[in-house]
C-alpha cells in the first residue's frame, strides 16, 4: 500500500502542484488581462484624442482658408478704397480749379462794374452840377420877372386904390 498511497500521494502532489500551476497562470492571465483591458481603455482613449486632434487639424485648415480669403478681402476694399479716394481727388481738384476760375471770372466782372458805377456816379454828378448851375440861372432869370410882376402888382394896387377912392 505504500507504493500506491506513494503513488496517489505523488499524483496528488504533481495534481495539486498543476492546480497551484494553473491558479498562478490564472493570476497572471488575469493581471495581463486587466493591463490589456487598461491599455485598451488608454487606446481607446488615444483614439478620441486622435479624433479630436483630426477634427482640430481640419477646422484649423477652414479657419487659415477663411483667414486667406477675409485677407483677399481687406486688400480689394483697400484697393478699391484708395481708388475712390484718388478719383474723389481728382474731381474735387477739377472742382476747385473751375471754382478758382469762376471767383477769378467775378473778381474782373465786379471791378467792371465798379468802374462803371463809378463813371455814371461821376456823369450823374456832372450833370447834377450842371443842372443846378441850370438852375441858379433859370432863377435868376426869373427873379428880375418876379420883382417886375410884383412891382406891377404894388403899381395896380395902388392904382386900385386911387380909383375907388
């Protein structure tokens, strides 16, 4: 009996010692698992990063095309802006030059008429000096009339008087 409870002792010492084996494979399968499942959590987690870093790297080449075209933009508003302003220069030196000329054009015509205001202010003097000189005669020529038609009267007057008396 020794030799078969040596050899159910051997086999349940290599028995347990497989089972201790396994167990031992277990605990590592396991642990290798619980890295994998962690690593796989981390790819996982890798992979939305990955995703989200292409998302990012895409919005960011729509954003540098926006940028270009709003830069596009500013130059043609600018170009067209500085184009503006030299035509409105332009036409506001058209403008001042033809307004130079017509003051000018007025400054010549108000001497004109100031010179001719002054020659008929001198011509109506004259003749205004003429024609009190006119006067001054025509009064003294009718003053000696005057005295004659009012000696007359006195002379009638007394005449009158004689008469009726």
């Amino acid at each position: 009996m020794s030799s078969s409870s040596d050899r159910w002792r051997s086999s349940h010492r290599r028995h347990l010692h497989l089972l201790l084996r396994r167990r031992r494979l277990c605990r590592r399968l396991l642990r290798v698992c619980l890295f994998v499942h962690v690593d796989l959590q981390r790819l996982a987690g890798f992979e939305q990063l990955d995703a989200r870093i292409k998302e990012l790297t895409s919005s960011q080449g729509q954003l540098l095309d926006k940028i270009q075209k709003l830069k596009l933009e500013v130059q043609n508003w600018r170009s067209n802006l500085e184009t503006q302003v030299k035509t409105s220069q332009n036409e506001l030196l058209e403008l001042k030059k033809g307004l130079n000329s017509e003051v000018e054009l007025l400054k010549s015509e108000m001497k004109e008429i100031k010179s001719a205001i002054q020659e008929e202010r001198t011509s109506l003097q004259t003749q205004f000096v003429d024609t009190e000189k006119s006067n001054e005669d025509t009064n003294q020529a009718q003053h000696p009339q005057e005295q004659v038609q009012e000696i007359d009267a006195g002379v009638y007057t007394e005449e009158q008087a004689e008469m009726e008396a």
